[in-house]
C-alpha cells in the first residue's frame, strides 16, 4: 500500500472507530489535533511499516529513517503531518501550494551543503559570508540549470509560430 493511502485509511478507520463522522474531502486536521486520535493513526502506520503493507524503498537514507523506534515515529509523525497538508481527501478539498516553493532546491547536493554549512560559521563576517553566498548562488543556479535541460517537452503541442520564433525543431522535422 502506498504512504499516502495508508495514512489515508489509518484516518478513516481512526474516525469510524471513535463514532466521528468522516466525509471524503473533509478537513480532518482539526480532529487530528487531538493527541488520542493522532496516536492511533500514529500506530496504525508504524505497524504497518513494522509488517511490511506499506511501500517503503529500503534506500540507505531510508534505512537509517527506520533503524530505531524513535526515528520511525519521528518519520511516521511527518508522515501523518504531510498526508493530510497535501491529500486532499484529507486537507478539505484544498490544491497544496509550497509555502516557500524552491527552498529545497540543492537539498541532495553534497557541495551545495556543504558551502551552506560553510556560511553558517561565517554569518558574523560579512566579508567572507558574502564570498560564500555568491558561491552559493552560483551553485543553485547551476543546479537549476541542470534541472531545466532535463525536462523534456513535447514539442509537437506547441504553435508552429513559437517553435519558430524560438529557433527550436521538432523531433518531426
């Protein structure tokens, strides 16, 4: 079973089993503030992932998301926490939009990390802390430069016009 899913129906069957009533598209963060009805949704999908039921890709962060009690309910807290911001079976109907949409932009970037953590010692010396910002902004426009030739557009969808006037080629011509 998917996360998502699971966090879903963990929800569904804590509201059924405590007589509240659940309406798909509802906004359940409310209830769900409720330390009783949390600890259970919080059980449910932490025996799930304790029996195997739901996904879970055994990557090496993963694992180690999974290596103590503690970190899976941490994990799973978020988890819960995540699922219901942005489900929205879960969230009243309501699209998600990031709060601060690209904040995370280098988060997998060993360097970019690093010259983040870099900035963190300096932030007293302006000098040297302005030295690393702009390495810093180099990297993450190189990043997202990388990001941009990666994705792939379908060309053939757009008005010929544009093509045109952008210099590109289909992959017809």
């Amino acid at each position: 079973m998917k996360q998502k899913d699971a966090v879903y129906s963990a929800i569904v069957n804590v509201f059924a089993s405590a007589g509240l009533t659940f309406n798909e598209g509802m906004d359940v963060g409310p209830t769900m503030k409720d330390k009783t009805y949390r600890a259970q949704v919080q059980s449910a999908i932490e025996a799930g992932f304790t029996a195997g039921t739901i996904d879970f890709e055994p990557t090496a962060s993963n694992k180690e998301k999974m290596s103590t009690p503690a970190k899976l309910t941490q994990y799973v807290s978020g988890l819960i926490s995540n699922w219901i911001r942005k489900d929205e079976r879960l969230n009243g109907n309501v699209k998600y939009e990031a709060k601060n949409p690209g904040t995370r932009v280098g988060s997998s970037d060993d360097q970019l990390k690093a010259l983040r953590q870099l900035a963190s010692q300096f932030k007293h010396d302006q000098v040297k802390f302005a030295e690393i910002q702009k390495h810093i902004t180099t990297r993450v426009s190189t990043l997202q430069a990388e990001k941009a030739k990666s994705i792939k557009v379908d060309l053939s969808v757009l008005p010929a016009e544009l093509i045109a006037d952008l210099g590109l080629e289909t992959s017809s011509n």
